[in-house]
C-alpha cells in the first residue's frame, strides 16, 4: 500500500525500504553491541544474516523481538497472558492502555497477539525524546513504531499533533493495523493511571464527522496492564524526592536508559493484559448535541474506569493500601508470608535508592502508593 508522503517522517519503514535500513544497522557498532548482549549465545554474522532474510516489518518482529521477549517472560517473571475475550481480534483496534513501563507495555502486547494467532500485531506510539541514537530511531521504525513529535515548538506542535491524527486513522482505515499509545504522556509515577484529555483531543483532529464519530473511525479498546512487581519503582520514588528537593530538576537521557534497561531486565511477578470492549457503543450513547469538552471528559472517565476496573489485583496492592491506612481491612486478601515477602521487598527496593539527604519514609510512602493506588482505583471502579 502506498503511504502518503506527508506521513514520510513519523510512519514505520514499509518492506520495500527494509534491506537499506538492515544494512545500516548491521554496520552500526552500537547495534551490533546490543545485539551481542541479547543474544549473546549466536554469533553476529548469523544474526546479521537472519535480518536480510526479513522481508517485512512482522517477520522481523517474529525473528528477533518475539524470541527475545519470550525469553524474557521466562526469566523475568512468573507468567505473562492476556484476556481478549471482549474483543474480536480478526478485527483491527486502537488500544490505549494505562503505562507501566517505556518498552515493554507495547512489546508484551505484540507478542500476546502473536501468541493470540492474530494475524498482524500493532504500530506503536513513540515518543522522540526516547530515540536517542540514529540506530535507535531506525530499530524502532523497522518494528512497526511511529514517531510522536514531543521537541517541536509550540507553533509546530499544533500542526504535528494534526499529522499524528491523520497517520493514526489511516493505519485503522487503509493500512489495516492495530495500534497501541499509553493513555498519557509518560508513566504515571504513583500508578495513578488518568486518560489525558489532550490525547483525545489530538485523536480527533484526524478523520470526519463529529468527535464521537472521529473517535469511533479509530475503535478505541481500553487495555489495562497489571504487574505484581514493577521493576522501576525505585527509580520513581527517587525521582519523587529529587523533584521535591532540587527546584527545577529533571530526568536527563541516561536516567531514560536506566529506567528501559530496569524495567525491560527486572524482575516483575505476574503480568495480565486485559482488554475491555471497544468503546463503539458507549459513543453511541452520546448526546449529538454535547459540547465537544464534555465529549472527551466523558470519554476520558469511560476509558479510566474500564482500565480501572479490569485491573488483576496481586496480594501486595492490598497490603500496600493497609499499610498506607493503618490498618488490616483487606487482610483476607493476602496472607502472612505474602506481607513479609513484600515487605522484604519494598526493603530492597529503598536501598537501591543513593541520593543526598535519602528521606526513608517520604521514598516508603511513594513505593506504597505505586502499589496501593490500582486497588484504590478498581475498588471504586467496580463499587
């Protein structure tokens, strides 16, 4: 299918463009080094070979990301599986899921819709304060990524923002494709997981007729993603104390790196995807005539709650809610040994944290609250 040119700097390498970007990653000694390292048991020529065999962006993804992540599963955590049963995945679906980490979110899910049979997998959003290296920005493209334009200016946002749009109803309604985007820009730190309305918002600046009727072209499924250890929740709490106490301070590239290389190799428990319906019909609900603010506030709340309440809840959400109040009232949901293991834990986690005046219990209560506020959330969700 030919893509409009317009689209030229933020799409995916379509197959044909394939064998010159290999050939440039092959010759990349920063990407022959990371593919040294994960895969380290085969030699890099064999590798190198195997990338010309690709002829499209998925089988690329089925060769090299899928076996790897497989792998992953195996090592990193004790299961990862998907409820897709409000869906029908021979169609195609923009999912907006709740973000929990930089790579992996995106990745688990290509492969749980391999594993699933379906027969493509998803264009991914990606934000270009995260392509840090030439070779980075072309790994990502030939892995089914488009580009978010975060570093423009704010006279050229408006008009990115409206490219973006347009790229995203074109790949549902002409290139056939899923995607996936995080429900807001960045992680939610406190997993306090909100819809940002301006994502909506951008959403329908693509595509014709009303905003339900935009929205509704890109058959939107709330996907929630439920860890039972994040990996990176260390890094967060540090992040917390460090905004608190040094005015003006902000994440550099390298504290990016640390968090990918952290939450791609730590270790993370269970792992569920859980796709709610697509929220077709709740946009049929809506009156023609609301006002277009109340439209995405809506859509926002119905988005949340879904997420919300098809959250899988793990032993230690519960105890971390406990301890947040002060008491035992959802004690039937764990046990004695799961409190101490958690505990134990969140013990491990603190220490790793090494920054000037170290607040122990600003950074404790930070780590309870990434834990306690998806039960907060789904309880309310589901009352």
């Amino acid at each position: 299918m030919k893509v409009p040119s317009e689209f030229d700097a933020i799409r995916p390498f379509e197959p044909e463009e394939l064998p010159e970007v290999m050939e440039r990653l092959i010759a990349d000694p920063q990407f022959r080094m990371v593919m040294g390292y994960v895969f380290a048991d085969v030699p890099f020529d064999a590798l190198a070979a195997k990338m010309r065999q690709c002829k499209d962006n998925l089988s690329f993804q089925y060769t090299f990301p899928y076996v790897f992540l497989k792998q992953l599963i195996a090592k990193a955590s004790t299961g990862c599986d998907m409820d897709h049963s409000s869906i029908d995945l021979n169609k195609r679906y923009t999912f907006i899921s709740n973000h929990r980490d930089i790579v992996l979110d995106s990745a688990l899910l290509d492969v749980l819709l391999f594993d699933a049979k379906c027969t493509t997998t998803c264009e991914i959003a990606i934000g270009d304060n995260l392509l840090a290296a030439p070779w980075i920005k072309d790994l990502v493209r030939v892995n089914k990524s488009f580009i978010v334009e975060r570093s423009a200016g704010i006279r050229e946002m408006l008009a990115s923002s409206k490219r973006l749009s347009e790229y995203m109803h074109f790949v549902i309604a002409h290139k056939h494709e899923n995607i996936w985007i995080a429900q807001r820009e960045g992680r939610a730190k406190d997993s306090n997981d909100r819809t940002q309305e301006a994502l909506l918002k951008m959403m329908a600046m693509g595509g014709e007729g009303s905003v339900a009727d935009r929205l509704r072209q890109l058959h939107l499924v709330p996907l929630a993603i439920s860890l039972e250890y994040d990996p990176c929740d260390w890094l967060k709490a540090r992040e917390f104390q460090l905004k608190r106490d040094i005015e003006g301070w902000k994440k550099t590239r390298q504290d990016d790196v640390e968090s990918m290389r952290t939450g791609i190799m730590g270790y993370k428990g269970q792992i569920h995807y859980h796709c709610a319906p697509c929220i077709d019909s709740f946009l049929d609900t809506l009156s023609a005539d609301m006002p277009k603010g109340e439209v995405f506030a809506a859509v926002a709340q119905h988005i949340d709650k879904c997420i919300h309440a098809n959250y899988r809840l793990y032993p230690n959400n519960f105890i971390a809610l406990d301890k947040l109040n002060g008491n035992d009232e959802h004690a039937d949901r764990y046990t004695a040994d799961d409190k101490a293991r958690f505990e134990q834990y969140i013990s491990g986690q603190l220490a790793k944290i090494d920054i000037p005046g170290k607040d122990e219990q600003f950074l404790m209560t930070r780590m309870l609250e990434m834990y306690a506020n998806p039960a907060i959330n789904h309880l309310k969700a589901i009352s």
